[in-house]
C-alpha cells in the first residue's frame, strides 16, 4: 500500500514515489496557471504534470479532490 502521510517511519523511503509525484503535479499546476509563466516553460511542464496522472489516479487522489481551475480540469480531462 503507499501511503502519502505515515505514523510508520521504521522505512522513510516507502511511499515516496506517491509524495514526489503529488508534489511535482503541484509544483507544475501552479507554474502552468501562473499568468507571469513564460509559454515555453508551460510546455516544459506539461508533460512532467501529465507524467504524474497514473500514480495520482492510483491513489485516488481525483477521488478526494476537485480540480477547480477550468484550464487544468479540461487538460485532465482530455487526458482522462
């Protein structure tokens, strides 16, 4: 089972897989939706945002959360 938030700290590495692609999905939906991100570094992004969707769908994490902003929910989407 991975796990993103442990009582359990007897393995520091298990899980992390989870929390690094949590944190680079974020990481690059703010870059991406910042209006300041030149758009060559939004097409940098994208795919590393995209890399992250298996593992973040594994986990559920779509499940729990809504993806307010338009923009990102209509990529998702169509990645969907």
């Amino acid at each position: 089972m991975i796990r993103l938030v442990t009582n359990d700290f007897h393995d520091a590495t298990e899980g992390r897989e989870a929390g690094d692609a949590l944190v680079t999905f974020v990481a690059c939906a703010h870059a991406m939706l910042d209006p300041g991100t030149p758009e060559e570094q939004r097409r940098r992004l994208e795919p590393r945002l995209l890399a992250q969707l298996p593992t973040l769908r594994a986990l559920g994490v779509f499940d729990l959360l809504a993806v307010r902003n338009p923009a990102l929910a209509a990529l998702l989407a169509d990645e969907g």
